[in-house]
C-alpha cells in the first residue's frame, strides 16, 4: 500500500511532463491533412511554442468554405483605405470594450418591463418563454411589447 502511495506522484510527474507535453506536438502526431496544410512549419515545428502549435492546429482545421469567408473578409478589409481601417479598428475596440456595459443595460432594462407587467400576464409569459423557439419568442415579446409599452 506504502509503496504504490509513493508511485502515483511519479507517476503524475511523468504524465505531465514538459517533455510528455511536448512529444504530443510532436509533427508526426499531426494528420495527414494537417501535414499538407502547415507543411511550410514542417522544418521549425519543433522550435516553436506549445501555443504556437495549438494555433496552427487550430487554423489547419478549418474547412474549405470557412476558409473562402476568411479570405473574401480579408479582401475586403485589404480594399479599405488606412483611414477606413483606423476607424473600424476603433469601433471593434470600443465595441469590446462596452459590450458587458451595453448587455448589462438591455438586461435590466428587460427585468424591469418584465417586473412591470401584470402579475398574471408576468406568470403566463415566463411559463410560455420557455417552450418557445426564438422566433416565437421574438413575436411573443412584440406582441406584448404592444400592449405593454
């Protein structure tokens, strides 16, 4: 009993390793169709960083037609002047940078209309809410924004 309590940690040690990790980002543990898409990272695939290779990875998955919207979007932002570029920039950042704000807002802009109907309509629309899809529940929530301004 001793004895196996005093493995497990080596074990464990073992298991996650630095050089364990690093053997599973080893190139020949890439797919097929992983090889031929980052064969240009084939001679310098063992230099690079463990994050590095999660990423490419991750880009080496992506379909064929995920890559044509990627490559149609970076057409289009190439055709952007640099003023065109610094003021989308800008927007994208003040976008992320208000999102909760702006969320947090709807949100309890929503829990006050909702607090605010009729204690009956209240209960009829929360039990209704959760057997709808989102488009009835869009229709349903006009329908009542209506009559409950």
């Amino acid at each position: 009993m001793m004895r196996s309590v005093l493995i497990i940690p080596f074990l464990l040690i073992g298991l996650y390793s630095p050089v364990t990790l690093a053997d599973s980002s080893d190139w020949n543990s890439l797919s097929a169709t992983e090889k031929k898409i980052l064969k240009t990272y084939k001679s310098k695939w063992k230099t690079l960083s463990e994050s590095n290779r999660r990423s490419l990875k991750t880009w080496a998955k992506i379909s064929p037609k995920q890559w044509k919207l990627i490559k149609k979007k970076y057409r289009q932002w190439e055709a952007l002047s640099p003023v065109q570029r610094r003021a989308l920039e800008k927007k994208i950042k003040s976008y992320k940078a208000n999102t909760s704000a702006v969320k947090r807002a709807r949100l309890i802009k929503w829990q006050k209309w909702v607090n605010a109907l009729p204690a009956e309509v209240r209960k009829k629309f929360k039990h209704a809410w959760k057997t709808m899809s989102p488009k009835e529940r869009r229709a349903y929530y006009l329908k009542l924004k209506k009559k409950y301004p």
